[in-house]
C-alpha cells in the first residue's frame, strides 16, 4: 500500500533523538514483515510530517522549513508535489518498542531526502486492514485548544515557581506538598477540590488559577508556574485544521475589541502583552482586536517549534473507529458494518480510529487523505454553523446569518441610502456587534430579541460598564428605545423585547410576533439572524449528537455540551475519544487550557502503563 503525502510530504513520524535514545519511552506494535526499500529520487520537503520539538541533536533536515504548497519559501518557489511509498508491516509481539521506532527511524531517517510523484495520502481504494503506522493522537482543530494540546504534547511541563506564593492559602499548601513533579504528574482532581470559578470544568477553574490567580476578583497577579521542555515526554501527534493555527479567530472581525482582556488570550510560555507590544507602540487598554490575537496564535506555534505538528487546509470527512476479532492475534483491522456489529458484538474489540478527509491545495483541488490514530482530540470550537431560526424564508439573500457577511454588505454601501431598516436578531455579544456595525454607518435598526430586557442572564449584565462601554450602550437602548404601539420606528433604532420572527416574504418584509401573539409587519433592507452557532461534527456519527448529555439534541456549548470524565476530558460515550474547548463548554480561551492538562495528564499515565507492559513482557528494562 502506498502512503503518499500531497504537496511536500515526509512520512508521518520522522527521526528524533528521543525515538534513538535509550533512555526515551517507547510505543510499539507488533512485527513481522520489513518495509520495502525505497528508490533514490532527491530530496523531499517536510510538509505533512509530524516530528518533535526542534533540539540541538535534531540535525538540519529536522530543522528545515518549507511552507504548504503554493507559497513562497525563503530560498525559492513553492515546494514541489512528492509521494513517499509507506512500508506495509504488522509487528510481533516478541519485537520490543525500541526496535520498532529504530525500524521506523532507519527507513524515515534514510529516505526524507527523496522525491517522488504526489498521490493522495492513501489511496481510497486500498482495505483498512492494509493498516500504516498508527500515530498516537490526532488533534482535529488549530484554535488555541489545538496549539494548547499541542504544546503540551510536545513534552512542556508546568511547575510550581520557587518564589511563587499563590493567594489560595489551601491551594498554594496542595502545591508545595509536591512541588518537585509537574503539575501533570499530580492528582487534578486533589488539586481541584474546593475551587470555584467562570467554568463547570473543575480542570480548567485549577488550571486559570494557576495561570491567572484571583484574576475575577480585578487582581492581576503573575502566574505560579514556570515551563520547562522535557523531551522524554514527547507524544507524536498531528493536528489538523482549516486554515492557519488559530481557527475561527483569523475569519473574525478585525475592527471589533475582545470581550476578554489581552493576557487571557495568551497560551503558557508567550505573554501575550510582551508580543502585542513588539508589534505596535501603543497598547491602550486591555482589550485587543481579534486580528492581533490571530497572529499571535500563529506566531505562538512557530516560536513555540509546533509547525510541523501542524497541517493546514485539511477538511475531515469521516471519523469511525476499527474493529478486530478477539480471537486475531495479528490484530488486523476490517471495517464491519452496524448489522454485523449487533450480530458479532460479543467477538469483536474496538480498536484504533480511522481518520480521513481531503487536503485543499494551492490550484483548488482536493487530495484525500487517511490518517490512523490510537487517540482523536476534539478541538474544533462551536463556530462552524450559525444557528438558524427554522421558519420560513429564512434561506432568501437578504438574510445573513453571521457577522462578516453583514458586515461585508455594509462595508460595500448595499444598505447606505436605503429608508427600511436592518432587522438583526439575538440578544448576545454576536448580535450587539451588528446592531452597532449598523448604528456607527448610520443604518436604521430592528432588534429583536426573546428575553426580557431585565433577564438577569443577558450578558451585558456580566460586563463592567467601564471595560464594555460600547455593549452597555447598545444594551441601554435596548432598554430605553423599545418599541412602542403608540409610536413609530424610532429614526436610528428600535428594540423589540419579547418578539420573535415568523416569517421572511420574498418582497423583504418580515412579520414579528409578541408573547401575546400579536403580529406586526415591517419592511426591510437586509436582516441579520445571531443567535449562536453549533459545531460542524458531520465527520462523526449521528452528528455527534450521541456524545452530549442529551443524546437527542445537537451539540451546543451551553445546552448540550459533549458529556466528558471531568479529570481527563475523555468523552464518557467513546473511550479513546477526547473534547475540549467550547465544545465542553469552555468558551473562554482563559478556561479551554484547563482541557489540555486533563487530556495530556491522561495520555502520559497511559504511556507509563503502556511501557510498564512491555517490560513485564520482555522480561527486562524494555530498551532495545
């Protein structure tokens, strides 16, 4: 079977010190056939390998950098299309982990100098049991929950500082009782008893109080912990994402300020004010565009030496899991229907995942790809579908759906000049952006929104007036320019609280409705619907939908969050599956760093158990 990389390609697990180093854990699978020699065909571009933290020892074909496909590097064109032919091997039981990875770094190391034709990543024809080399996690998602995990994976490790005292009196005596291990290495769940914070995840409270100790409270204290790069920790891994690291935040509007302060949007190991600084002179205030936090993210993972753990413009179509038989000592995946599954249930063992999708390159095409893991992190984010009404005429052009497509028509003067106002939809943050795109252009407004403008839950409640002047504006005229049956259309804008939409009609009118069901008809010029988003896991089963705390529901970040072990930020539906982020609820990115120690923390102790075995079984240190 061959095992082609598109665009620049690399085997998926390159040589590195820790791989060679027989003091370095080891993973193995069983083997008995060797890999196929590999023709001389020039040197090849690392584009779709994942290797370790750059080191000293690394060598300059690991320190090499060549962008995706279609961009410029700093010594010439775009890299070339390559294909490296993947050995096909299914390993003994009797073969130790050590000669394994040497195996995979004699014919990695000795062949990531060669060129060849590109094909896709696997081919769609072969069979899933013709398996590859299995990485031990794949990350789906680049945001900051991807870069968090990623930087940890890559053996960083928090420790308590010498001179660090933590307010928590309780909290800081926990930390000192074991102050010589890492906080992965220590007992979350010990850690995080009696804590209370912005997150029902007990991990993520432990972790932004470590970070950003009593930082609801108005303090701004350093954080307690200091970072160090153990190398022995590194666990080989791939995360996948649309575009550059960073996710979502580089689609949003650059004009806007966040919601949260500049230095809870930093990952470990960067301040965030530092790098912001070095960018421009003067840092008013605290809070940022999402434009800079974009490039920070980006910059984070180039500096941090993540890149080549990190592949863009990979689209994820299928994940599922590989079954094999009890009885199959050669432990050979086969894909099996659901059918045969209810019928053989008791003779089959889950397996690894089996991740496939495609990779859109620099002329538009579209390069399938097949991925094996044994782990598969969720780190997508919530933003991939806005949430819609469900009524009627809700798919005409007038109506947009997020943002930047509002956003866009008004930057483009489509609404400048018109006498019928925008109708925009949503109580939230999302919504309140639109009202005042809008209102600073000198655009009539509608706002319609459900709850009452006293809800105790409307998020302008939980904002200071002084951080959030431009929200608590919007939000008094929510409160003061509501609609009146006596009156007009005010002439800039008009609240309707405790309204919904019926319906949209192709002449641009909508009919809006109160809680006494009384209608009114209104024209327009444009509407804007923002009342949330849901995550786009159409790559999972059911939609994903079988991993939430209700089954029946999409996955939502505050109604229906993915149900996960609070400690390890396993999904408690699907073993070897992890989620983090906003798909846990977790929609501060002070909070989604609280998912990488959980699920880090867990894989290390895996890891341990893993070799543990393998020396029980060899009789002997386990080191080749």
């Amino acid at each position: 079977m061959l095992w082609p990389w598109h665009g620049g390609g690399g085997p998926l697990l390159t040589a590195h010190p820790q791989f060679v180093s027989s003091s370095a854990p080891r993973f193995a699978r069983p083997a008995t056939r060797a890999a196929p020699a590999v023709p001389d065909a020039g040197p090849t571009p690392a584009k779709w390998r994942c290797a370790a933290p750059p080191t000293a020892a690394s060598g300059a074909s690991l320190r090499r950098r060549v962008r995706a496909e279609g961009a410029e590097t700093a010594s010439g064109p775009p890299s070339a299309e390559v294909l490296i032919p993947a050995p096909h091997r299914s390993y003994g039981d009797t073969e130790t982990e050590g000669k394994i990875y040497n195996s995979l770094v004699q014919y990695f190391g000795d062949n990531l100098g060669r060129k060849v034709k590109a094909m896709p990543l696997v081919e769609e024809t072969s069979l899933l049991e013709d398996s590859s080399v299995t990485l031990p996690v794949v990350v789906i998602g680049n945001g900051p929950s991807g870069i968090c995990l990623s930087y940890m994976l890559s053996g960083y490790r928090p420790y308590l500082s010498s001179e660090a005292t933590h307010p928590n009196t309780i909290l800081h005596g926990k930390l000192q009782e074991a102050r010589h291990l890492s906080i992965v290495d220590q007992d979350l769940e010990y850690l995080s008893e009696g804590l209370e914070g912005r997150s029902s995840n007990p991990v993520a409270v432990l972790f932004d109080t470590l970070l950003h100790p009593d930082a609801d409270f108005g303090y701004d204290y350093p954080s307690v912990l200091h970072w160090k790069l153990e190398q022995h920790h590194y666990i080989p891994h791939l995360v996948l994402g649309k575009g550059p690291p960073g996710g979502a935040w580089h689609s949003m509007e650059g004009s806007m300020l966040t919601i949260s302060f500049g230095n809870w949007m930093e990952l470990p190991g960067l301040k965030f004010k530092d790098w912001v600084t070095s960018k421009r002179r003067n840092l008013k205030g605290d809070r940022v565009m999402p434009e800079e936090v974009a490039c920070y993210y980006k910059h984070y993972v180039k500096v941090m030496g993540l890149e080549k753990n990190f592949r863009e413009n990979a689209y994820i179509t299928s994940v599922s899991r590989l079954y094999r038989d009890q009885d199959d000592s050669g432990g050979h995946n086969r894909a099996i229907s659901a059918q045969h599954l209810q019928i053989e249930n008791s003779k089959l063992i889950k397996r690894n995942w089996e991740i496939r999708g495609y990779q859109r390159v620099a002329d538009g095409s579209h390069v399938p790809f097949c991925l094996f893991a044994e782990n598969v992190a969720l780190a997508t984010g919530t933003l991939d579908s806005p949430a819609h009404l469900e009524i009627e005429g809700e798919d005409f052009p007038f109506v947009f759906h997020s943002v930047p497509e509002f956003g866009a028509a008004v930057s483009k003067g489509k609404l400048h000049g018109k006498e019928d106002p925008v109708l925009i939809v949503g109580s939230g943050l999302t919504a309140a952006d639109a009202v005042l795109c809008a209102y600073n252009n000198n655009i009539p407004v509608i706002h319609v929104f459900r709850r009452r403008v006293t809800d105790p839950s409307l998020i302008f409640k939980q904002l200071p007036k002084k951080l959030y002047p431009e929200y608590h504006k919007v939000y008094h005229m929510m409160c003061t320019q509501s609609y009146s049956a006596d009156s007009d259309l005010l002439s800039d804008y008009t609240s309707f609280p405790e309204h919904h939409v019926l319906s949209f009609k192709s002449n641009m009118k909508c009919i809006l409705q109160n809680v006494s069901g009384l209608k009114k008809i209104f024209k327009l010029s444009a509407a804007a619907v923002l009342i949330g988003s849901h995550p786009n896991l159409s790559f999972l089963k059911e939609q994903g939908s079988y991993l939430g705390h209700n089954s029946s529901q999409p996955i939502t970040c505050k109604g229906n969050p993915v149900e996960i072990d609070a400690y390890t930020y396993e999904c408690v539906k699907e073993a070897h599956l992890f989620a983090l982020g906003p798909l846990v609820g977790d929609n501060f990115v002070r909070f989604l760093k609280g998912g990488a120690l959980g699920v880090t923390r867990c894989l290390a102790i895996r890891q341990k158990k893993k070799q543990h075995l393998f020396v029980e079984r060899t009789g002997g240190d386990g080191i080749a």
